[in-house]
C-alpha cells in the first residue's frame, strides 16, 4: 500500500515536469516565432529606408536642377539683354519655377520627415527584436533546467522502482 503512494507520487512529479518542460518548448517556439516576425518587419522597414532614401537623392538633384535654372533666369533677367517681351516671359518662368522650387523644398521637408519616423520605428523594432531574443534566452534556460529536473527525477523514479524491485 505505502509503495503504491511512494510510486503514485514520483509518477505525478514526473508527470508535472513533463508538462512543464512541454509549456516551456510552447513559449520557446512562440517567441522564436515573433522573434522572426519582428526580423522580418524590420528587413521591411530598412527597404523602406532605403527607398526613401534614394527618393530624397532624386528630389534634392531635382531641387538643384530647378535653383540653378531660377538662378539663369535672374541672370537673364537682370542683365536686361532680352527685350520687355523676353523679360516678362523670363518673370513668368522664374515664378513657375520658384513655385516648382517650394513645392520641391515642401516635399524633401515631407520625406525627410518619414525617414526620420521610418527611422525611429526601426529603432523601436530593433530594441523589441533584442527584448525578444533576451526572453528566448531565458526561456531556453528554463527549459534546459526543466530536462535537468526531468533526467534527475527520472533517475529518482527509476531508481526507485529498482529498489521496489528488489524488496
């Protein structure tokens, strides 16, 4: 009767840490999962840097072209060498293209500005990727802790069944 308590209670540790070393691998891969969904988020957010990045390159040649070309037609028009007619289409060209000018100036302000919150939320993903691989770190652990309670009471049990055995 007292062997069959003695056995029932060593089957049910035995049972406990198996549960918990099956919950433990759960968290584990469930981490490793977001682990790699926030890796691959990230991936998604450097290319979107980099996109950004080499619309910003564009915009600001763009915006070189348009300063240079408002830049020769003030030339134009303060040398005085074309007639009124030729001065006032050289007035309505420099107006388009201080107003091009703005709209691109607006518009490297504005792309600068999503680099800047790309920026930002990338970094914010890189310290949620490296929370993410500590808690995995951690979890592996418990984990291997939880196989070394396991193989100790499985030793435990085993030897104690022999020793059953033997009375």
């Amino acid at each position: 009767m007292n062997s069959s308590v003695e056995d029932y209670g060593a089957r049910g540790r035995l049972a406990v840490l198996r549960s918990e070393a099956d919950a433990a691998v759960d968290r584990a891969e469930l981490a490793e999962a977001k682990n790699k969904k926030l890796d691959q988020e990230l991936l998604q957010k450097d290319q979107e840097i980099l996109s950004l990045q080499r619309k910003l390159d564009r915009i600001e040649g763009e915006l070189e072209k348009a300063e240079g070309k408002v830049g020769d037609m003030k030339r134009a028009v303060d040398d005085g060498e074309a007639g009124k007619s030729t001065a006032d289409n050289l007035a309505r060209k420099v107006q388009l293209l201080e107003e091009e000018l703005d709209q691109s100036e607006k518009h490297v302000k504005d792309t600068v500005e999503k680099l800047r919150q790309v920026d930002v939320k990338a970094e914010h993903f890189e310290r949620q990727v490296q929370r993410l691989e500590q808690e995995r770190d951690s979890w592996e652990k418990k984990y291997e802790e939880a196989q070394t309670k396991y193989q100790d009471s499985k030793k435990e049990l085993d030897e104690l069944v022999r020793t059953m055995g033997d009375i």
